[in-house]
C-alpha cells in the first residue's frame, strides 16, 4: 500500500483503461432496508456519492410503495438531486411508473427482467415472455422520448429455485430486450453463484449472438466471495461498465440468498492497483460509506471501508 493509502497501480495487459461504475447503492442498497431511510438522508448520500466523482447513480425506483415501501418518495427524491451534474437513472416497471419518472424529468431509465420463469413469477408475478410484453411499450416510449434504457436481467448464473441457468436461456431474453432497443444490459449475478469460466461463457455467447461487449455492463453479489474475481473475468473480455453499491449494501428482497452487491470502495481499489481509472476519490467515496453506516446503525460490510476507515467494525 502507498503512503496515501491507495494500492500501487500495476497495470496488466488487455484490459480496459477506463472503467465507468453504475452506483446502486441508493436505490438496489436502500430498497433492502428493514426501516425507511428519511428522503433528506437519500438525497444527501447521493450528493455525497456524485461529490466523490461517480457519474452514473441510481436514484429511485417508480415502483408501486406497496411492492417497494422504502422507495415510495421517488417522486420527493428525485427533484432534491435533479441538478447534480451527473447521470441519475431510475427503475421503471411499468408505464405508470415511467409517467412518473419522465414527469419529474428523467431520461435514464430501466426495465428489471429475468432469465428464469421462477424470479419472474416471484418478482413480477409473470412469465418471462409476459414480463417482456410489458416492458415493451415502457421501452418504446422512453426511446420515443429521447430517453436513455438500461434492461436489467436477473438470475443470468443461478436461480435459488431452478439452480443452475442455462446460457442459451439468458443469451435469448438478452436478445429479446436488445431488439426492443434497450442501449445497455446489465447482466445479473442475483445470488452470487457465477465463478469466472461462467461469466467468460456467458459473454462470448453474447459476442456470437452479434450484442456488442459495449453494450453490456455486468452486476455480481458477494455471496461466495466471487464478485471481484468475477468482475475482472468481464474486464478481460472487453467489459467497461460494473455495477456496484457503496459499503456493499443491498442484495434482492425477492431472493432470500442473495447477500450485498460488490461493495464500490472494493471494486475502486482493484481498480487503481490495476492502473485502470474510474474518476472516483476512494477517500471520499469511504467517508461517505462511514457516514451511511452511521445512519444505518451498523457498520459496512466493505472490507475496504473497514481497512481505510480504522475502525474496529
């Protein structure tokens, strides 16, 4: 380690030079929280989150509060960080709710599908096929507004009730959503189970079926401690854009095994130690994990937050 508390970049040949981090820790992060976070508290962590140089942060979800009861302020929230100068995209199910985000001025937008029928029956009450029908028309109109549409596709690796997912069955919804025009897919690792030869799979199965890697960012949880292995398993493939959640928070309320999502502070460390730039202040970025903790009761599970921050957690 540096003196200034950073790892010694070492770069390492063929991977990307830049990497562009999607945040959800304040919308995949707190939507898991048992007590409703006050909505000052919401806005104030992600005006933290933009401070430390992240410039993708989900901001809410338009979900009916009856599903989603922790995010039932998106329509308060979304004006308090409005003007930040950075990209807040936000969950649409439906049509309803992609009315409310493009009444408030959202242009970033994203559907949330599954690769299994089991997740699908259990988050959306629907087929696959049914669950893409719907998302169909939300997609449209976003796209007719000049809206920006990332599709979200759950259980790509692993189902808790079908167990293992085949890959030509993610490869055909990933299909299914890029022909409906969404710009980006993010592929999900919703209970932690993918280990590196099944990520390298997946995407040259991607690559054969013509979805460019440009198009494609990947989303691991920390289940089985293989989301970092994971996530340089994508940037060896070309790979740029990694979803992660500040202090590893969050993971699936829909799924009862999924545990956090890669916490960012780990992810930004490998990155620096591998020379590749992300724009953001680890620093900061750490303080304001602390400060998140704090307000959570309980300490973060980032074990790069427990190490920077010198505090026995």
């Amino acid at each position: 380690m540096t003196a200034g508390g950073l790892p010694m970049a070492v770069p390492v040949e063929g991977l990307p030079a830049r990497v562009r981090i999607h945040e959800v820790g304040a919308r995949d992060g707190l939507q898991n929280e048992k007590a409703t976070v006050p909505t000052e508290v919401k806005a104030e962590f992600i005006r933290r989150l933009a401070a430390a140089g992240l410039t993708t942060i989900e901001a809410t979800s338009f979900v009916h509060p009856r599903w989603v009861p922790q995010l039932a302020d998106a329509e308060d929230l979304f004006p308090m960080v409005g003007d930040l100068p950075v990209d807040l995209p936000v969950l649409v199910p439906n049509e309803r709710g992609l009315d409310r985000a493009l009444a408030l001025g959202a242009r970033r937008v994203a559907v949330f599908a599954s690769a299994t029928e089991s997740f699908a029956k259990a988050n959306l009450n629907r087929t696959v096929d049914e669950a893409l029908a719907m998302f169909e028309p939300v997609v449209s109109r976003a796209k007719a507004e000049g809206g920006h549409v990332r599709g979200y596709l759950s259980m790509c690796f692993g189902d808790p009730w079908e167990g293992p997912v085949p890959v030509p069955q993610v490869v055909r919804v990933c299909r299914a959503l890029r022909d409906m025009g969404c710009d980006e897919l993010s592929l999900g690792d919703t209970i932690g189970v993918a280990t590196p030869g099944h990520v390298r799979a997946l995407l040259t199965a991607l690559d054969a079926e013509g979805i460019p890697v440009e198009a494609l960012g990947v989303h691991f949880h920390d289940t089985y401690g293989q989301a970092l292995a994971n996530t340089l398993a994508a940037l060896q493939h070309g790979v740029t854009t990694v979803d992660a959640s500040a202090g590893g928070l969050g993971g699936c309320p829909y799924a009862k095994s999924a545990t956090g999502n890669l916490a960012t502070e780990d992810l930004v460390w490998m990155l620096r130690g591998l020379g590749i730039d992300t724009g953001v202040d680890l620093g900061l970025l750490t303080a304001t994990s602390v400060w998140m903790a704090e307000q959570l009761g309980r300490p973060s599970p980032s074990r790069t937050v427990r190490a920077l921050s010198h505090k026995e957690q």
